[in-house]
C-alpha cells in the first residue's frame, strides 16, 4: 500500500518561528509596537464609523417613529369617517 502522507502535528510549523504562542489570543513575539499601533488606529476608525451610523440609524428610527404616529392619526381619522358613514347609512334603511 501507499505510504500515508504525514501532516506535521499542531504548533510544529510554529517551532521554526520561534514557538507557538503560548495562547490563542497572545500575538506573536515578532509583532511590533508600530503594527499594534496601526492595528489600534484601525479599530478606533471603525468604532467612529460604527458610531456615526449609530447616530444615523437613530436618526431614521426618530423619522420612523413620527410617520407611524401620522399614519396612525389618519386610520383613526378615516375610521371615524366609516364608521359614521356606515352609522348614517344604516338610519337610512331603516335597520
């Protein structure tokens, strides 16, 4: 039979580099303050993007909100209407 290729065990290719991290969250030693950095600017940038789509997004919520009130004010307005139609029409016919 064939010989079975052999797949190098977890971490062994990280032995050349120096070892595994001894955690999964713990960065390599090679990384450098100037890359943290960079990595730090990068996450605030996304936290003003997500925070200015916040304010938008509450924004249209606020917008949302005050065109159901509206809506909501107009079916009751028309109900009205129906229902003293349908009042008025049945006086009419006598039921």
């Amino acid at each position: 039979g064939a010989e079975p290729v052999r797949l190098p065990a977890a971490g062994e290719e990280g032995l050349a580099e120096g070892g595994p991290p001894d955690h999964s969250y713990s960065l390599s030693s090679g990384t450098t303050s100037e890359e943290l950095l960079r990595k730090l600017n990068e996450q605030r940038d996304i936290i003003a993007l997500l925070e200015v789509k916040m304010k938008e997004m509450k924004g249209s919520i606020r917008r949302l909100r005050l065109a159901e009130a509206q809506l909501r004010e107009e079916i009751r307005e028309k109900d009205r209407l129906l229902h003293a139609a349908s009042a008025g029409t049945r006086k009419r016919h006598g039921l």
